[in-house]
C-alpha cells in the first residue's frame, strides 16, 4: 500500500476552497468518535487579533501546568505550524499519522480546513490534552470549530472581512461571529461599536449567556515604565509584561486575561505567577514582528482595513525610524484599496510585489490604484525582488515594514528562513 504524502493530499483539497455549515464537520467527527468532547476547550473569534489573544491563553494554561492544545489559521510556512501542543507544532510523523486516520474515514468530500480541524482534535485527543484552544478560521456560527461547547467563548472585535461569505454589514457579520455563543455561556468581548454590542446583548440574552466587555467590565492600562495592570472580573494583577509589539496588544491581552478568569471558575485556576509568566513568554509570529535590527525590518499580517488601521497606529507610535520603505501586497477578495489608500501616506517608499497564491490581487491593479490617488510605486514580481529592492533603498535609520496580507509573510520567511532571528542581518543569496 502507498504511503499517504499528508502535504499531497492536503494540498489537493483546495486551500481556497471554503464551506459554511457543521453538517459535514459533524458527521466526519461523529465517524471518529468525537474526539474534541474528550477535552475542554475556549474559542476565539474576531476580525483581528484572534490569533494572539489565542496564543497568549494556551501560554498562561501551559505555565499553569496544563497540557495545551492549540488550533490556529492560517501557518505560515508549513501547515503544521497550525496544530501545536504546549507550544511545540504536531511533528511530521504525526502529522501523517492523523491525517491518514481523517482521510480513511471521510465518506463525504471534506474541504482543506475540516480535514485539518478534524486532524487537530484527533491528536489532541491522543496527547491527552487537558484543554484546546481554537482560534475561528472564518466567522463563528458555521465555522468548523464551532462543534465544541467552550468554556468561554472569545470575540475579540468585529470590522469588515469576508463580506461575500458574513455579511455587508457590521451587523450582520457580528450575527456571524456571535454563533460562537452557546446556551448559558460566557462571552467576553472587546467590541465597541454599538450596534455590535446590541446584536452581542440580543444573542447573549436569546441563550441565556453572559456578557463582559472591555472598558465596562474589564479594564486594562499600560504605565509608563512599560509594564500592565489589569483589573478584570474578579482579579486584579500588576506589573505584566506583554512582549507582542503595539499598543492594540493590551487589548486582546485583556481579552486573554478574561477568558482565563472564566475558565479558572470551571476547573482551570490559574495562579498570578502563572498569568505573568504566561504572558512574558508568548509569542505570535508576523505580528509587528521584528526579523532584523540592521536594518530595522517589520512583518505585520494586517491583512484587511481594520488591521492596517491598527498596523498605522503602531507604525506611529510605537517605533522610531527616518524613513519608511513599505512593502505591500494583498489578496483580491480584500478591500485592498481601502488599505492602500490608509497606509500609503504613511511610506516613503512604496514596494509592490506580486503574491504567488491565485487569490492575489494583479501588482498592475494596485500600481495603477496608487497611481490614480497620486502615489508611485515599485514594482517587483516576487517577494524576493521586493526585499531585495528594499534593502538597496534602506539607509541608516530607515525601516523596511511588509505588510498587507498573510501570504506575504508567509513567503518572505519562505525565501528567508534564516531572518526568523531578531539578530541575524538580512542576506539577499
């Protein structure tokens, strides 16, 4: 018999390919023995910020002593970045090993995510974890995490993405996203806009589920010297360090420290030595992440208009630099306009590059964009090109930023492996 290539098959399915609903997840689940009802779990949705308030509460739940699951979208650079346990990603072998176990029992097409969603609960469950957590891939109410019933769910804010499969309105995506609220749960959120908040209270009160917010119920502030206090539901602590660059940081690190409130008062304590360490040790990849000191180089997923919001603000405030050098790309199904029109005025140089993935936006549609808003561009056909092309621009003092979309970092650490260090200087070969 052949031996299954898990990269082949995965690759096979399509990863564009995206389905709303739970029939399909449920019923390959159901064919596996439910392996995501043998753990806990907490879930975390959002427009932005998901993915770090995630990786901060597996990294508190780990420095407490418990064994950690953690489900995240999208990798990077390889697919099992997405599938981790006490921090350290699935190993190949057992990556192969789960995949071989989901596909030998599908007996329906699967698509890319429910594959790898099914995948990462069957080893969790053969680690024996104590809890998961699970970062939304798209949405909430019909995503394929949305078959566990968390402890807590998470939903860290709510802007315009995915318009085609959540909605055109702010409202109607929050319906979306607020699906991961379950009858007589607990939700915490870090919404502000008003309407949102109602369709959060209406759903809330419709499942008998409790509702906390940021800036109401949860407080966080960031002194001077750097250091955090947070005053939360039924805990205060001092003097946090959260190492995740930007001043956005606080805010799903407040999320985070929520979620762990709710979930200590159902069988998972966790003590304030374990909330410091926690959060002092965690990191999250492509987020104001700096891959070089000489020159100063930042990758950023901003990947939609509200995270390029965030991206501006941070770029502002919370670096010191003479010149910015952008390199940008995006996926044609973003409002790539919007973030252009946001972000440009902010560079002095601008560098555009041309995504390998089918669903990128054309390089010639955004030159043309900045062109007609009256700004100039590099253009570059990949990513290789257009660091090469920001380090002969960069002078002392200068700072090179790539933002603009996952895949764009995910290939500009494909090509660079070695600039994951903070220390090592960018080498073009």
């Amino acid at each position: 018999m052949k031996k299954l290539d898990p990269a082949a098959y995965i690759a096979s399915l399509n990863i564009d390919s995206m389905r709303l609903g739970l029939t399909a997840i449920k019923n390959l689940l159901l064919s596996l023995g439910n392996p995501q009802n043998s753990y806990k779990s907490i879930v975390v949705a959002g427009t932005n910020g998901k993915g770090s308030t995630a990786a901060m509460i597996a990294s508190v739940l780990q420095c407490a002593g418990y064994k950690t699951g953690l489900y995240t979208s999208p990798h990077l650079v390889n697919v099992r970045e997405r599938i981790a346990v006490n921090k350290k990603e699935i190993s190949a072998n057992d990556f192969s090993r789960v995949i071989s176990t989901v596909k030998n029992t599908i007996n329906a097409p699967a698509t890319y995510f429910e594959v790898l969603t099914a995948a990462a609960f069957v080893y969790f469950q053969r680690r024996e974890i104590d809890i998961a957590v699970l970062e939304v891939g798209l949405g909430g109410r019909l995503d394929a995490t949305n078959v566990c019933r968390p402890l807590v769910s998470v939903i860290t804010n709510i802007g315009f993405d995915h318009k085609a499969y959540l909605g055109n309105s702010l409202t109607a995506i929050a319906g979306e996203k607020a699906g991961i609220i379950k009858q007589r749960g607990v939700c915490v959120t870090a919404v502000k806009q008003k309407k949102v908040i109602e369709v959060l209270e209406k759903i809330c009160l419709r499942n008998k589920a409790s509702l906390y917010r940021l800036g109401k119920d949860i407080r966080i502030q960031q002194r001077k010297e750097g250091l955090v206090t947070y005053t939360g539901l039924y805990n205060t602590f001092d003097n946090l360090i959260i190492p995740l660059l930007g001043s956005h940081q606080l805010e799903n690190a407040a999320m985070a420290l929520a979620a762990l409130e709710i979930a200590g008062l159902k069988g998972f304590p966790v003590d304030a030595a374990a909330i410091a360490d926690g959060l002092r040790n965690t990191k999250w990849p492509a987020r104001l992440e700096i891959i070089s000191r000489q020159p100063l180089f930042v990758v950023d997923g901003a990947h939609n208009p509200a995270g390029i919001s965030v991206l501006y603000r941070s770029l502002k405030k919370d670096f010191s630099y003479g010149r910015l050098i952008l390199i940008f790309s995006a996926l044609a199904d973003k409002d790539y306009r919007k973030m252009i029109k946001k972000i440009a005025p902010l560079a002095d140089r601008i560098i555009l590059t041309q995504l390998q993935t089918g669903r990128a936006v054309k390089v010639a549609d955004m030159g043309n964009y900045l062109k007609k808003i009256g700004y100039k561009a590099i253009i570059t056909k990949n990513v290789r090109m257009s660091i090469a092309r920001a380090l002969e621009l960069a002078r002392a003092g200068d700072m090179i930023c790539a933002a603009g979309s996952l895949y764009l970092i995910g290939e500009l650490k494909q090509a660079f492996p070695e600039l994951v260090s903070y220390d090592k200087k960018l080498q073009i070969e």
